[in-house]
C-alpha cells in the first residue's frame, strides 16, 4: 500500500526502518510447520473471510489436512477471487510473494508453494523472520500451564513477554471451577474471600514471572457493561453453588454480580501490581459475534470508576471509531491500540489515525499487534511469517495517514517521524514499561 503524497516514500522508508513492538500475540508456542499449500493460503483469519462467502461447513473442510490438498482446491478457488482484496488476504497476498515468489493463487501456484513450506518450528528460523520483521518485543497473552509460571519454567516463544490472562479468574460458575483456577497454588477454596485471595497470589507470580500486564477479552462470552455490585451480592452467588457441588449457575445471566465484582477486584489488584490492563474491544474472530457486546463505550463507567488504572483498548473499537476517539480523548487513563485492526480494515486504520492525530494526544497511540496464534489450522503457533506482513502493513498505514497531514500542512516531516516512532514503539515500550532501549 502507498500513496501519493510528496512525504510518502521518505516516511515509509523511516516506517520499516523502525523497530516495533509487538503489543498483542497467542504464541504459546513455535510454528506453524506447514503441511501442504492450503494451509499457507488460509493462514488463520483469512479464512473467516473464506466461510463468509462460502460455508462454515466448507470453511471447515478446507482445515481437514486428512483430506489431500488437491481435493480441497476447488473450494478455495472458488472463494480466492471473492475474498481476495480483503484485508486478511493481504496479509496471504505479502505471505506468498515473501517466502513463495508468487503472486497470485492459482492451482499451479500451490504445487510450487508444496515443495518449499516453510518450518517455523525451528527457533532460529522463527527469529530470524521477527528480527527482519523489526518486531523486537511481542506481548503474548496465552493460556499457560499456571503451575510453570509460579515455578519459572515455564517457556516464552522468542521475544515473548507475558500477559496475565483474565477471562476465566471471573467466568467461574460452580465449585470445580473455582478449584480449577486455583489448583496451581495447591489449595482448596471455600469462600469469595479465600477465591480473590489466592487470585492474587497467582497474579503476584505472573508478575515475578515477567509479566508486564493483564488482557481480557470476555466481549466474546458477555457485554462490556460491567457495574459494580457489593460484596454481598457477589457472595450469594458464590456460596449457591460452593453449597452444592453439583450446582452450576448460567453464565453470564446467572453469575452476572459475581463475574463483574471479580472484575472490578481483579482491576484493583492491577493497581496495586501497577500493570496496565488490555481489553478486547471492537471486532470479534469468527462468524455470528454480536459484535455490540465489544462497544468500548460501554466502558466507560468502569474507566471512570478505575481512574488511577490504565487501560489499552484493542482492536481500534472496530467499527466504532468514534465512541474510542472520544474515550482516548477525555481518559486519561485510556490509551488506544490498533492490534489486529491493521489488517481487519487497512483503510479505516488509515482514516482513524488521522482523526486520532487531530483529535487524541499522540502518546496515547499504539500503532501495531499482530494477533496471531489463537485462531486457525494451529491455534498457538507463532505465525512469525504473518506477523511479519502484518508489521509491513501497519508500517505503511502509519506512513501513508502521516503523510497525508504532512500534506494538509498539518504536522511536518520531522514530527510526522517523532510520531511514527511513538506510534509503533515508543509508546508501548513506556506504557507497558517494557525498558526497551
């Protein structure tokens, strides 16, 4: 992608010189090690595009390796030539012609792609595509084995910096659940108090871990309306089904002043841990997400209430740009996050920075987070080569909205490069205080 603008090219080129961090990542692990050329097409979110236009059934088939690859093609030929501008498919397109030299998907294309998969199981191969990518850190937000954590074995994908994962310490709903997130400690909780207890005791080892903050993401399972109900409340629900094992409350209707208590407990402890906490806001992965769930707006009485915690909030709030901008601009506990959104909508990236330049401190801006390995034929494995298109485009989404105020006389090339550097890492690196040079 570029434009036209007299400050484009020279701002590009500063783009992909800059080193990046990466601020949203699933890797629990390396990979993936292709196994025929499908995979290499579908990646992971391109193929949501795929069963947009096909079937969620036909989606599926195309995953099944059992079945030869030759056999799956005509689905995904039939579906290339309409999906083939999106934004994931970009990311297939940068993917090819890098490590491939093709440029388009044909059947031919793939037989040559078939005889050089890549092996991105290797640790120095998997490096080597982050240090030409420039990503030198990736916040990873897993779900690791808890136990490796609190012991320190446990092992980070290159770069990899964790995150403390958040969902299911407040999704509880029955006595084994409450047992299973507090099993690594060895104990057996019988009381609310003892459950937030030994929750921050769990946090404090990520912490000594290296973890530099906490993401959530329960948009997908619940509204981000979470008030803030008393203790009292909370404890009722908990100790219905603490009293009988056999018991398991609806979620999220049954287990709502419970799930957001927790939530507004677990906020105090990032607090008091003094680590920044990521939300999932915006556009959901998958088909049939009931995306008004994700509407940032909706937490704003939280924000308002957590004053001295701060948020990063994901995914550009995509398609809500307005209600972020107004967030990013009247919190000052808020920052805002284009993780993902890169490649969801390069276009509303591109349009969104330039109102987020006019309208929102430029401090509060990070650029770029790759968000692969939690979706796809492998979830969990690193995608280092689409993280590595990924970081291309968000170079160039940066460069090309930049030059386009350098050319309304709006900022100057030399502050259209101070913010580029902000945007894609200085930012980041003093938000999540990574010590980054």
């Amino acid at each position: 992608m570029k434009n036209h603008t007299k400050s484009y090219e020279q701002l590009a080129a500063y783009c992909h010189a800059l080193p990046v961090v990466d601020c949203h990542d699933h890797s629990t692990r390396l990979g993936p090690k292709y196994a025929d050329p499908i995979q290499v097409v579908i990646g992971e979110y391109f193929l949501t595009d795929i069963g947009s236009v096909t079937s969620e059934d036909e989606a599926k088939t195309l995953l099944d390796a059992s079945i030869p690859w030759q056999d799956r093609w005509p689905i995904l030929e039939k579906a290339w030539p309409l999906t083939c501008h999106t934004g994931f498919a970009q990311i297939t397109r940068r993917v090819l012609k890098k490590f491939y030299d093709e440029e388009e998907v044909t059947f031919a294309a793939l037989q040559r792609i078939n005889e050089r998969l890549l092996d991105l199981d290797d640790w120095e191969a998997f490096d080597s595509i982050l240090e030409e990518a420039g990503i030198v850190v990736r916040l990873e937000d897993v779900w690791p084995d808890v136990s490796q954590i609190l012991d320190g074995t446990y092992q980070l994908t290159p770069r990899g910096r964790l995150v403390i994962p958040l969902p299911a310490y407040h999704r509880i709903n029955n006595y084994q659940s409450v047992q299973d997130m507090v099993a690594p400690l060895t104990v057996t909780v019988t009381t609310l108090d003892q459950y937030v207890e030994a929750c921050y005791e769990i946090f404090k080892g990520f912490k000594t871990f290296g973890a530099v903050a906490f993401k959530d993401q329960s948009a997908y399972f619940r509204p981000l309306d979470y008030g803030n109900p008393t203790r009292a409340e909370a404890e009722e629900i908990f100790n219905w089904f603490m009293a009988d094992p056999t018991r398991s409350a609806a979620y999220p209707t049954g287990t709502r002043a419970l799930d957001d208590y927790l939530f507004n407990a677990f906020l105090r402890m990032a607090r008091e841990l003094e680590l920044p906490v990521q939300i999932h806001t915006g556009h959901m992965a998958g088909l049939y997400g009931d995306v008004t769930n994700a509407n940032a707006i909706k937490l704003a009485p939280l924000l308002m209430l957590h004053r001295d915690v701060r948020f990063d909030l994901f995914h550009a709030n995509w398609p809500y740009s307005g209600e972020l901008l107004y967030l990013g601009k009247a919190y000052p506990n808020v920052a805002l996050n284009f993780c993902w959104t890169n490649v969801i909508d390069p276009v509303y990236c591109q349009d969104l920075f330039r109102q987020a330049l006019a309208s929102v401190p430029h401090s509060k801006i990070h650029a770029f987070g790759s968000d692969f390995g939690g979706f796809g034929f492998e979830p969990g494995g690193g995608y280092a080569d689409r993280a590595w298109a990924h970081a291309q485009m968000a170079r160039e989404n940066v460069a090309i909205a930049l030059s386009d105020m350098v050319e309304m006389g709006y900022i100057n090339v030399d502050q259209a490069q101070e913010i580029a550097r902000d945007w894609l890492y200085d930012n980041p690196n003093r938000f999540y205080r990574l010590g980054l040079k």
